[in-house]
C-alpha cells in the first residue's frame, strides 16, 4: 500500500519539491542581502550617531522599490504555498478516485478501506507536515532581519508567515482538501471550499479571533500628548486599542459633545483663536502648571487614556495557541474524512 | 446444487425515497456462471455493490462467500470486481496496475496477470488511458483474475466494446472459468452473449427479482401457447402467465408451467428461448410498474 500511494502522488511530491525550492531561491539570496545591510546599518549608525538613529533604522532599511515587492513575495508565498498544497494535493486525492471510479478498483483489492485512507492520510498529511517545517524555516529565517527592526509581529501577513503557522496552515488546508473532495467527490467544488475554508480563516483569525487568546495588558494615561505612548513598550508589541474614556470608564468617540461645558467652552475657544475647524487642537493660553487647558479641564472631570496591548513577549504563546486550534481542526477534518469515507456507499 | 456463492434474502436498497433494489432473493450456487440481466435501472449494479461490499443494504440480508460483505481484508481477498465504467488509474501503465495488485492483495498471482497481457499483446508499458477499450477492459478482468477470487461480479463488462473485443473478453472468462473454483455473476444487456457463457440467469426490473434459477430449468418450464382466444382464462392452476398477446382469434402467452400439470390438447405447444423468456418477464415488470 505504501508503494502504491508514493506511486501515484510521487509526481505531485515532486512539483511541491520543486516549487518549496524554487521559493528557497527567492528568501536565501535576499534574507542574505537584508541581514547584511542591517549589519551595515548599525555600523553606520555606530559612526554617525548625528546622522542615524541606531533605535529606529526602519528609515533606512526596507525604503527601496524592489524591497516592497520582495517582501509581498514572501508573505505571497508563505501564505500560497500552503494553500496550493490543499488544493492541488489535499483537495483532488479522494475526489479524483471518486470521480474516475478508482476508489472501487482499490476499495476491491483485498485492503481495508480503513487501512486504505489511513496509509494515504499518513503520507499526504506527513508530506504536508515536512513541506510546512521546510516552508517556515526559510520564512522565519528570511523574517528575522524585519523582526529585528522592531515589528509587531502579531498582526495578519506577520503573524501566519512565521513560526508555527505555516505548518499549521500546511496540515490544516491539506486535511480541508481531504474532507470537501471526501465529502463531495468533485474535484472543483472540494478546491473551491478549501480556498473558501482558507479565506475565511486568515480574515477570522486575525482580527477576531487572536486578539482574545490571553487578556490585554491595559495602561492608563492622562490626557496629553505623548502620556500614554509613553506607557506603552515600543519594540514589537501588538497595540489592540486606544481610547479616551471619562471617568466613569466609558470610551468617548467625540470629546466635544461629552465634554463638561466648562472644558466645551476652552476647545470653543480654541478653536476660534486657532481659526480653525472642528477638532484642530491649538494651544491656548498657558494653565498655570504649563500643561494644555483643554488637557487640563479633561483630566479635571476624570477623563483619561486607555491602551490594550498584547506584549511582544507572549509572541511564542500566541503562535502555539492558534497553531494548536488548527491542529484541533485538522484532527476534526481527518475525522470527518474518515466518517465519509467508511460510512457511506462507494 | 451444493454450496451457496451468494444468498439473498429480501435485500433493498433505497436511495432517499427511490427503492433502486427492493426484496431481491437471488440464490447463486458455487461454480455457476449467472448472467444478470435487466432493463436500465433495474438495479443491477446496485446489487452488485451490495455483493462487494460496496455500499450497504438498506434492508434485508446477504451471505456472500459465507459471510456479510464488508469492508474486511478476509472477505474483499475473495471477490474479484469490475464496475461498469472498468475503472483504471489512467495514468498509470498496466506495468503499475500489476505492482499495485501485488501491493494490496495478500494473493496476487503476478505470472498469470503479466503471462496474460502478454499473450494478448498488450503494452506494459503505455498509460492505460491510451490503450484501447478492449484492452482496458482485459487489464482490468486480468486484474481481477489475478486476486484468485472465488467470486467474480462484472457489471457490464463488454457493453462499450465492439465485437470482437467482446469476443475476445468472454473467450477470455469461458477460459477462467473453464479453470475452474470460479463462480461468476456478470450483468449485461447483450442476451445473446450472456447465454453463450453462462449456466444461471437472473432478472432484475422494476427493482424486483423476477427470476433466478438455472438455464436448463428455466427453458424446461416455460412453454410459448397458441391457442383460441377465450380460452386464455381456462389455464387452470400450476400455470402461470407471464406475458400475453391477443389477436382477434386466438391468443399467444408465454407461461411457467409447475412441475406435472397437463396442459389442454388445444394449446399449440412450442419452445421459447432463454431471449424470449428473458424479455417476456421484461415485458411483464414493465406491465406491472404501468398498471
């Protein structure tokens, strides 16, 4: 059974062999090019310190044309080479053998259908398991000079072309291909829902899902300029939101119309003296501590700033908890493979 | 007879609401060659998936080879199936369907399958999606044959083939069979070809058996009557009309005749053949499904 699986699928192996090299000649010629500019970067700012901020080389790293589009490459590719597995691999296996009726020539041989899709699951799922491993290896090492410079690496496009996920991502649309062509039998529709499945994940995910997998750190400010980002880590952290509240906790939209009248008059005034339109803070007349009247008057009726943030260092945590609820799917998708592939007729 | 190959009691099949097989009892002794022949949507090949194992019963109860048919290595090692549309993976060459045979049966005689193709100059070599249909339809038989079934089902297995790939098809299982420890049910609509090598005949329509039993038989109790025409009620018991035609006159009738009864003197007596009687239960099934 072993042979004859590797027999069959050995060509797709080999495209994906291909292709997950063809990749690799893309990030290692780069990854190498942009760790070595890093490394000249730092030097540069170590000389000229007038010149450079050795803190924040995010001006002078990344800013070329060609950068851009190397970089939509990668997260391209980290993010397609997945998919392309579930669909070209995952999706027509079972649903091909349903369609040209092959499934009954091998579920006649003398081997258990059981035995039968669990040999086939083993390699198709091991293949997408080493495919990952191998994919995100070149990702995460081609990421590292950009993880450096001080990015939030939690966010979509960061978050699912690093670490864990693009071999959670390899298994799991890998397993959805099985289920939909199990399911329905038809090549086209099995592709279709796996790109579906896919698409819905990555939106999900990213901006409602991960956000809540551990409680945000708050701070509070004082209202302002600078007060609450100061307060908040710079390097790599995952900012969820930013609010103004009042003081009895609730977030403000608009200051203005939930202001108390005495602070509605300051920004009135303001706004004369500044000629200004709605919302354009001017400086007024100097309170006595030298603060802004307007800030003044707010934090005088309570008001205050509020930031959630997931640190930089629960990273780790972050990816093996999204990487684990797709590996739970993938155990769901392989099991519901099963159910229709040994329950119903052939 | 001895040794039962297949038993059938009342087995059905529905799909939703559609009966595709209903209280089928068929009964196939071991060594028989049965031809199972209905009209399209008879449920021929639903039955034969019930056999294999293929698809389960919605009610009713089969015995094939002694046991329920399952998804068992023990049970699937004694049957040897073709499905209608000869299933081959047509990228791969007869060379890998072999390897595959070998692979996924603990009993594959690789000599015969390789011997076999080889006498019937069939390229090892070339995808058997660009062999003809002929030639698909042997690597497949040969394939089956190979597993050493006990049990062989065809489902329509020459119906895409011309003449004398079909000639050679048949020769080709006469020969299997003629080996020996081989029972065969091979459905088909070509009456002609299923008489020349099969001893058992079975007609499904309308979802229902309406015959199963041995040729020889079959053609011993069923007489073709002509007679005059208001006598047609007057048969009497043990015997069984099974299709009728009336002229103005006299009346023509295909009946089943029990063991001993005496027909009346002014019947004309004559002898149908297994097509005739074949279409005549046909007929009757269709009749049935009409009224």
């Amino acid at each position: 059974m072993n042979w004859f699986v590797w027999r069959q699928h050995r060509k797709q192996f080999l495209i994906f062999g291909i292709l997950l090299a063809a990749f690799a000649a893309l990030l290692i010629p780069t990854g190498n090019h942009y760790w070595h500019a890093y490394q000249q970067a730092l030097t540069n700012c170590a000389q000229h310190p007038a010149v450079y901020n050795c803190s924040d080389l995010t001006d002078t790293l990344f800013v070329g044309p060609s950068d851009g589009l190397i970089r939509i490459a990668e997260v391209l590719g980290t993010f397609g080479l997945p998919l392309l597995l579930g669909l070209f691999v995952g999706s027509p296996l079972l649903a091909k053998e349903y369609e040209e009726g092959t499934n009954k020539l091998a579920w006649t041989q003398s081997v258990s259908r059981r035995k039968w899709l669990t040999i086939k699951l083993a390699w198709v799922v091991g293949f997408a398991l080493l495919y990952g491993i191998v994919l995100t290896l070149l990702a995460t090492w081609w990421s590292h000079t950009l993880n450096t410079v001080a990015l939030n690496r939690f966010v979509q496009g960061h978050f699912e072309t690093q670490g864990l996920m693009p071999i959670a991502y390899s298994v799991f649309l890998t397993a959805v291909g099985f289920m939909a062509s199990a399911w329905f039998r038809k090549t086209l529709l099995a592709l279709a829902i796996t790109f579906g499945v896919f698409v819905l994940c990555t939106a999900s995910f990213a901006n409602w899902i991960r956000p809540h997998y551990m409680t945000p750190v708050t701070v509070t400010a004082h209202m302002g300029p600078g007060t609450l980002d100061g307060k908040i880590p710079t390097n790599g952290v995952w900012v969820l939101s930013r609010d103004i509240v009042d003081k009895n906790g609730k977030a403000i939209g608009d200051i203005f119309p939930s202001a108390p009248p005495a602070c509605q008059q300051i920004i009135r005034q303001a706004e004369v003296r500044g000629n200004g339109h709605g919302g354009i803070r001017v400086k007024a007349v100097p309170s006595p501590n030298g603060g802004d009247p307007i800030d003044d008057c707010l934090n005088k009726a309570g008001y205050h700033q509020v930031a959630k943030y997931q640190p930089a260092y629960r990273y780790w945590d972050f990816q093996r908890i999204e990487a684990g609820i797709y590996l739970g799917m993938t155990a769901l998708a392989a099991g519901a493979t099963y159910w229709f592939v040994l329950k119903r007729d052939a | 007879m001895g040794a039962k190959a297949i038993q059938t009691k009342q087995l059905g099949k529905r799909y939703g609401s559609f009966w595709a097989l209903e209280n089928c009892n068929i009964s196939v002794p071991e060594g028989s060659v049965s031809a199972l022949v209905g009209p399209n949507g008879a449920g021929k090949s639903t039955l034969l998936k019930l056999l294999t194992g293929l698809s389960t019963a919605s009610t009713g109860d089969s015995l094939v080879l002694g046991s329920r048919p399952q998804q068992h290595e023990d049970f699937l090692s004694g049957i040897g199936y073709l499905a209608q549309e000869i299933p081959l993976y047509k990228s791969l060459d007869a060379n890998a369907h072999i390897e595959m045979g070998k692979h996924l049966n603990k009993r594959f005689d690789k000599t015969f399958i390789a011997g076999r193709l080889h006498d019937l100059a069939i390229p090892l070599d070339r995808p058997v999606g660009k062999l003809s249909g002929g030639q698909r339809a042997q690597v497949a038989l040969a394939l089956a044959l190979a597993k050493r079934p006990k049990l062989l089902l065809l489902d329509e297995p020459v119906a895409a083939l011309d003449p004398l790939a079909r000639h050679d098809f048949l020769s080709s299982l006469t020969q299997a069979v003629a080996e020996g420890g081989l029972t065969v049910v091979m459905s088909s609509h070509l009456l002609a070809d299923l008489e020349r090598v099969s001893d058992h005949v079975i007609v499904l329509a309308a979802g229902k058996t309406q015959l199963c039993d041995e040729i020889e038989t079959v053609l011993h109790e069923h007489k073709l009557l002509v007679g005059p025409r208001d006598h047609a009620k007057e048969l009497g018991e043990g015997v069984q009309i099974i299709h009728e035609t009336h002229s103005a006159k006299q009346s023509t009738l295909l009946v089943r005749i029990a063991k001993g009864t005496k027909l009346a003197a002014r019947w004309q007596q004559h002898e149908p053949n297994i097509e005739e009687i074949i279409l005549a239960y046909m007929g009757q099934a269709k009749e049935g499904d009409a009224r």
